[in-house]
C-alpha cells in the first residue's frame, strides 16, 4: 500500500545523520503465527560505526534485517533512517535508494546475467524505466565496474555468467554489488559462510575499510572473524538485546555464556 | 547503423529477419507479376495466408517479451489481439457506410437490427482512420496498465496471476457475446468493404496487407531485441530471475512489469488490427481463452526468450493447423496438446533450443577432432 503515497520521498539523497546516529530501532515487535522472533528490540547504529551483530540461530538477526529493508512490516515499534526517513512507510526499492544496502544470509546474485553485469544492475543511479532503455555505462561507472572487481578479486570473471560462480565466489560478488550500489549503510548478512581463511582476512580488511565513511552492520557466526573486525558488539536472543559491549565484554557476559553453552 | 546494432550477437533473428525479406519481395512478384495459369503463379488467397501467420507471428513475440523474458505467464494475450482487432473492425463496419443491407447511411447494420436510433458514444470518431488506429494501440495498452497495476501492485505472480488472466479474457468473450455491448454480439464485425478506399477484395490491397503484416512483424522484432538489448531488458531478466532482488537494489518491479506488460499488449493490438482486414471477421471467439493458451504453445514449441522462436512456433504450428483441420477437423487440438506435452518434456527449450544444441555439438565434434 506504501508504493504509491511515498513515491516522493524516493531519491531522498544523504539521510539526516545530524545527531550521531543513523539507524534507530525502538521498540519493534514481529511475531509470525504467534511466534515472537522479534521482542521489544531496541537498537542504535551510529554514523560510520562498524557493527558487529551474533547470537544464537533463530535469535532474529535476519528478522532485523528484512524489517529495515522493508521485506517484513513489524507489528509495532519504530524504524528510522536518519532523523527524517521512516523505513516503515518505505518500500523496497525506496529503501535501497535511500541508502541502504543488504547482502543476504544466502548469496542471491543474478544469476542468468555476467559478473559485470549484476555490478551494472546493482549501481547506485537514476533506477526509473524510462531512463534504464536509453541508459548506458559511461566512462565512470565502467570504471566503478573494474576497480569493484579488483577489489573482490573477480576481474577473470567479467563475462563469466553469475550462476556458475562458486559459493564464495557468489559471495564476494554480493559484496561487490553492495560496494557499487554506495549505500550509506550497509547491512551485511552471514558474509564469510563459505570463503577460505584467506578470503576471511580480506573480507574483514574490506568491512573495516568501509566503516567510517559508511556504517555497516554484520550479522556473523564466525567469533574469531567477529573479533577481527569488531568495536562494538550486539548480542540479540529471542528477538531481543542480551548484551552491547566489545567482544571481551560481551564474552564475559554471564547471560550471553548461559545462552551459548545452554545450547 | 542502428539496425545491425540491435542484431549484433542474434544470429536467429538476422536469419529470420533476411528470410521474411525475401518472402516480401518474392511473393508480390509471384502473386502479382507471375501471371495466372503459370505454375509458379501465387494464388491471392495463399497471400492472405500468409499475412495471416504473420500477425500471428507478431502476437507471439508480444507474447515472449512477456513470458519468456519478464517471466509473466500470460494466458489472455488474445484480448489484446481481439481488442486491436475490434478497434480496426469499427473502422471498417463504419467504411461500409451506406453499402450494408439496411442501407443506412448512419448505423452499422447490427445497429438497425437491434432498433437502435443513434450510434453509441464508444462509437464515435471510428469513422476517421487515425482515431481507430490510435484507439488499436491504446485500448490493449490501457487495459494492460490497469490491470497490471492492480495485479502486479499487490504482487501477485505465478500461476495465480495465469489465471487471472484467463478470467480477463473469458469476461471479455462473455462481455462482447451480449448484443447490448455494441459490438454485433455473437456474429461479430463482419461484410467489410474496404479500407481508406480500397477494396479488401482486390490483390493490391490485400498484397499491401500481407507487406504490411511483414513490415509489422519486422519492426516489432527489432523493438523488442532493442528492448531486451538495454539496461531495461537486463533488468526486467533480473526480475523474472530473482524478482525480491532486484527490488532490494531498488528497482520498482511494478512499474517495470506494468511497462513491458503494456508494450507487450499494444503490440498484440497491432497484431490483431492486422489480422481483421486479412479474415475479414472479428467475433467474440477471438477472446475465447483457448487461444491464449494456444499462443503460448507457439512460443513454448517455438522456443522461448528468443523472440525468433516465437516466429518460428507461430507460423510452423499455424501451418500444421491449416494442414491438419483441413483433413481431420476434430483432431486439431489433441494434436496441439500432444505437441506441446512432447515438446516441454524432450525439447524444454523449444525448436530453437535444438537448432542451438544441434550447433553446440557440431562445434564441440569439431573441436575433438582437431
Ligand atoms: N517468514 C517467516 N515465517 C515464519 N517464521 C519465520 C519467518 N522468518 C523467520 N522466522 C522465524 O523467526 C525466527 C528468527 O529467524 P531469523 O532468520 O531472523 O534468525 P537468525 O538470527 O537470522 O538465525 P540464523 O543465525 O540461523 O540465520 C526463527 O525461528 C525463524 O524460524
Ligand atoms: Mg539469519
């Protein structure tokens, strides 16, 4: 029902980041066929901070997600983007062009379309019908394309069609249409399922170079790849904030132990 | 040039594109300047055949665009066809003018006989060519965009949305079978005379309708290759691939699935307005929703997400029709569904899938060899 009504809020440019943080999460509330996977969840991410989200399996991290990406509407609570975007009266597509961008748990490339390719869908830019039939690459954006695969190591790739790619070759190539996409923050689910320990370490590289200029948040099983990156850690259990702190704090945490073991 | 632009990489379509070329030409020599009684004399109504398979070869491709490459099964495209088709046949009811049985100068005949004393106002203006020949395109587009926008808006998608399309087309037959719709009810538009002056008898014009329909089928092809060559049509793959996906790159898919859906429609309208002059009858038959399961059974034996396929299954499967009811009536359609049954389960993706495989290997047999 939003599509219509907010269609003007779309090309909404930088968000209004003027107090320090950019995503504000209160109170929200989700329950599929009286299961609670979301609990009263209240949650900040600051502007350029690097957010590091764990917990155990069904604790609701992608449930997160898919609320502030507007795939799922909660049952009550608040979700804002800056000081003046409500996610909630957003669709999909006005979300991801209001700066936004996801990398799902289960790497979803293009897959019928080359590696350049799904990079040229995903970049950010004028996203309307009429403009996408008389649109093409120019100098600049091609190369975006080129220097966003060196960065995720897929330059051999470039004709070589999505579907064919390995599982973490998909994986980077998500990262990638992340990267061009140029969102201000980026939600990152389960990034390194998959990848060797090599490919782990530039992976961490990547996300902490992204943090500053953008805010990311990773959801991410892996704790010796969370420790790497991480400032600030949330630990989220049936759908609600167990713990905040840094990785030490956070480990020491009596609850948060009782969780993990108790498992 | 712009043309070998849009070919470039369709190694089908130039082939099918030169080979309509020289149908053009040849047949108008054969038809006109091959005298009658020479053996290589093309009769008229061989012509009109012929034009006829063409319009249906351009429904088909306005068919691919949608199913094969937007991934949306329609099953009410001959809607579209049959409401272009209308919109020519008002054209032509009011060119009789005063020649009908009835004689009146200012009602089509149907109108008479059901004691009507004025024309209706969805009537008006079908008088003058152009007003019918935009109301062929914007009828069929205008009804894709509603009904797009209301089934696509609320997501609506697979077989669901199959249906629903059927359900439009079977409103639409049981609609115009009423005779207070206006429209002749159950008989139809039919007794053309002529068009912008021509008699529909005569071979010239029925030579310039068969061109047309050719030039028709051309032009709609290259629209369509150009479209699914731009960023547009990646997009629109995209969406038939991983619709929620390209959603959370921020595409509205709505808005492009109501855009290629109206395209799609209006070219379907051409198609059928092209169609009338050649039959010379349109009748709420048309919008029965048999034919628009049969179109997409040209396109899947054709081969879909080719466009040239859809050609191909269009005119190889109409053939068979004209071949086949003509010696065993009732049969037709079991063959039909036979076919269609042989062909998704050993040729998936169609006859122009086989011809590709049939080159794969050639090429793979050459390279071992070497
Ligand atoms: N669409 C849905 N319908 C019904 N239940 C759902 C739906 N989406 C999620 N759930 C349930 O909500 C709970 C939270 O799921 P979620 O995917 O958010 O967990 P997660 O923290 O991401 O887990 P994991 O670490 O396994 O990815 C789970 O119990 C899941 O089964
Ligand atoms: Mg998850």
């Amino acid at each position: 029902m939003s599509e219509g009504a907010h269609l003007r809020h779309t090309e909404a440019g930088q968000p209004d980041a003027s107090h320090t943080a950019i995503l504000y999460l209160e109170d929200l509330n989700v329950s599929f066929d009286g299961f609670k996977a979301i609990n009263n969840l209240t949650l900040y991410i600051d502007k350029g901070e690097l957010r590091c989200i764990i917990g155990p399996n069904g604790a609701g991290k992608t449930t997160m997600m898919d609320i502030i990406t507007g795939k799922t509407r909660p049952d009550s609570g608040q979700a804002w983007f800056g000081q003046t975007v409500d996610l909630l009266k957003l669709s999909e597509p006005e979300i991801a062009n209001a700066g936004i961008g996801r990398k799902f748990q289960k790497p979803t490339v293009f897959e019928s379309h080359s590696v350049a390719e799904n990079l040229e869908l995903a970049m950010h830019g004028n996203k309307s019908v009429w403009y996408s039939l008389r649109a093409r690459l120019s100098g600049e954006q091609q190369a975006l394309i080129d220097e966003t695969l060196q960065t995720i190591g897929l330059t051999d790739h470039y004709h070589q069609a999505a579907g064919a790619l390995s599982h973490g070759q998909k994986q980077w190539l998500e990262i990638g249409m992340l990267l061009v996409q140029k969102p201000y923050l980026l939600l990152v689910d389960e990034p390194v399922a998959g990848m060797t320990h090599q490919e782990m370490e530039r992976t961490a590289e990547l996300l902490t170079s992204l943090a500053g200029k953008h805010s990311v948040v990773v959801v991410e099983h892996d704790m010796d790849f969370v420790r790497s990156i991480a400032h600030q850690v949330t630990v989220l259990h049936q759908g609600s904030v167990l713990a905040e702190g840094t990785m030490d704090e956070v480990q020491n945490d009596q609850r948060v132990i009782e969780v993990y073991l108790g498992e | 040039m712009f043309i070998t632009r849009i070919l470039h990489n369709d190694r089908g379509g130039q082939i099918m594109l030169a080979v309509l070329a020289v149908v053009l030409v040849l047949v108008p020599v054969l038809n006109l300047l091959v005298p009658e009684g020479n053996f290589l004399h093309m009769p008229t109504y061989l012509v009109t055949l012929l034009g006829k398979y063409l319009t249906y070869a351009l429904l088909a491709i306005a068919v691919d665009l949608v199913w094969g490459y937007l991934g949306i099964l329609s099953l009410g495209h001959g809607a579209f066809f049959a409401l272009g088709g209308y919109a020519m046949g008002m054209y032509l009811m009011r060119q009789i003018g005063d020649r009908g049985v009835y004689g009146n100068p200012n009602l089509p005949d149907f109108m008479v006989f059901l004691n009507w004393k004025e024309m209706p106002w969805f009537w008006q203006g079908f008088d003058m060519f152009w007003f019918a020949m935009l109301m062929v395109l914007l009828v069929p587009g205008v009804l894709a965009f509603v009904f797009g926008w209301l089934a696509f808006r609320s997501r609506v998608t697979g077989v669901y949305l199959s249906i629903i399309t059927q359900a439009l087309t079977y409103a639409l037959l049981l609609a115009f079978f009423r005779n207070e719709m206006g429209f002749g009810g159950n008989n139809g538009l039919t007794d053309f005379k002529d068009i912008l002056g021509f008699s529909l008898q005569s071979d010239n014009t029925r030579m310039t309708l068969f061109v047309l329909s050719g030039l028709a089928l051309a032009g709609g092809y290259l629209l369509c290759r150009f479209i699914i060559n731009s960023k547009l049509g990646r997009i629109v793959v995209a969406i038939r691939d991983a619709e929620s996906r390209t959603r959370f790159v921020g595409y509205r898919v709505e808005h492009y699935k109501v855009w290629v859906f109206m395209v799609s429609a209006m070219l379907a309208g051409v198609a059928g307005a092209l169609y009338v002059p050649q039959v010379g009858i349109i009748n709420p038959g048309e919008f029965s929703p048999l034919n628009s399961i049969e179109i997409v059974i040209w396109v899947a034996i054709g081969g879909r997400a080719t466009l040239y396929g859809a050609v191909i299954g269009a005119i190889l499967v109409n053939y068979a029709k004209t071949v086949f009811t003509g010696l065993m009536p009732e049969s037709w359609i079991f063959m039909l569904g036979a076919l269609f049954v042989l062909v998704t389960l050993y040729l998936p993706q169609g006859l122009a899938g086989l011809v590709q495989n049939l080159k794969d290997s050639r090429w793979f047999h050459k390279r071992v060899q070497a």
